[in-house]
C-alpha cells in the first residue's frame, strides 16, 4: 500500500466502528497466529516406529520387523524373513504391538499397545486350543 492510502486507511480505521473491528480483527488473528507457530515450535514430535509381522499357517512360518522408517520396508523385512514364499503380511504395526494365534481351525491376530494386550485379543478371537505363534511390538 502507498504511504498516502495507508494513513487514509488508518484514519478510516479509527474513526469507523466496521474499520476499529477489521483491525481489532487483525491483530487477534496475529497474536493468536504467532502463539499458535509458537506452541508448533516448542512442541515434541512423535516418533513413527513402523513394523510387520508377516505368516503362513500351513507352515507355521513366520517373520517380523519392527522399528522401521516405513511401513513399506516394515512389511518387506516381515516377508523377507519369513521362511516360506507363501507368507503374507497378516500384522501391520505402528507404535504399538501384534500377536497371531493359530489354532486347529484357524489363526487370529491381535492388537494392542501391550504385548499382554495383543496376545489376549489374538487368543479371544481364536478360541480354544490356540497358542501364540508369534508376536512383535515395536517402540
């Protein structure tokens, strides 16, 4: 803005009811602005901690990863340590843990922020005669 329009502006914003609201209007949404970049700038980050657990019932194989970048590289780390080709991502972990119960009919998977958590709700939806076969928390 020119130097003539800006005092005309600021005469106009002192004498007007609608122009003092405007620049009330400003100046909260300023203050309130730089307390917000504030507040972002002293705040923590959370920390992403990525892992997998990948299995295949037939053969009772399984891999795991956690603690990684990515989601991607948690799920390929899984298969990559999973003894059979058949293995497939079954668990996706993100700061918390995961468990797969098998049984004779079937298997289940878990999850929870314990590992006590995780095995429990595995179990539960299993049923009866079912162990853990594996289990991974990350962070």
């Amino acid at each position: 803005m020119m130097p003539g329009r800006m005092a005309a502006f600021a005469r106009w914003c002192t004498s007007s009811p609608l122009g003092a609201l405007l620049l009330a209007l400003f100046f909260v949404t300023e203050s309130h602005d730089s307390l917000a970049a504030s507040r972002l700038a002293g705040a923590k980050t959370v920390r992403v901690y990525n892992g997998a657990i990948a299995y295949h019932r037939a053969s009772a194989s399984y891999g795991y990863a956690v603690n990684l970048p990515t989601a991607r590289a948690a799920q390929l780390e899984a298969l990559k340590q999973c003894a059979d080709a058949s293995c497939e991502v079954v668990v996706r972990l993100r700061n918390d843990c995961g468990a797969v119960a098998n049984g004779p009919r079937r298997f289940t998977v878990g999850k929870g922020v314990t590992r006590q958590e995780a095995e429990t709700k595995a179990l539960r939806a299993c049923g009866s005669g079912c162990e853990i076969a594996v289990w991974a928390c990350t962070r």
